[in-house]
C-alpha cells in the first residue's frame, strides 16, 4: 500500500476559521474545537444583535422625542404627537423626527404646534 500524505484540505479550513478567529483571547485563539464553537456562538450573536439594534435605535429615538415634546408643552406627549401625524398624514418616521429635536428643538415644535390645531 501507498503511502497517502493528507490534511491539506483540513488544513486550509482550520487556517480559515483560526483567521476569523485571530482576535479571540486564549485558547479561543488557539485550539480547533473551542475556535468552532466560539466561531458559532459569535455568528449567532452577531445575527441575534443585528435584530436588537434596529429595536435599541427605535427605543432611543422616541425617548428623544418625547423629552422634546414633554419639554415645550405640558399636555402635550410622544403618543399625542405620533397619534396627530397619523391623522394628519404626515409621512415623517420617527428616526428624522428625532433628528430635528435635537438639532433644531423649536423646528418640532413648530411641527407639533402645526399638527395639533
């Protein structure tokens, strides 16, 4: 029997996931086994997190919003202005009405004040 020299393909793939996982610390960096299973758990997190940023930045935004809206009238608040937009139909998300309150505070409420009579 011949003798076969292998692990070249094996050994292209381990190179490949160690790349990815140069940055790890340890034996994540090093060893096979636990640069796998790091490598999934880091894919998961990155696809679990790509979910939860859309929800965080949404979160952030109408907090503004409603600091804003609370700040200049006192019965006035984010539900009041967002119900108004919709009634109004006024095409403005909500990523661009935070925009405008915090770089221009009166240009929001002037909106408010617009939508609201």
């Amino acid at each position: 029997m011949t003798r076969v020299k292998r692990g070249y393909i094996a050994r292209r793939r381990r190179t490949k996931t160690r790349s990815f996982a140069s940055a790890f610390g340890g034996a994540h960096s090093r060893l096979n086994r636990t640069i796998t299973q790091q490598k999934r758990k880091a894919l998961a997190s990155a696809h679990r997190d790509r979910g939860r940023k859309k929800r965080d930045f949404r979160r952030l935004w109408i907090t503004r919003i409603n600091a804003i809206t609370r700040e200049n009238e006192l019965s006035y608040s984010y539900s009041r202005l967002i119900h108004d937009l919709y009634k109004k139909q006024l095409l403005l998300n909500r990523k661009i009405l935070a925009q405008i309150a915090i770089s221009n505070k009166n240009g929001l409420s002037i909106i408010s004040n617009k939508i609201s009579k």
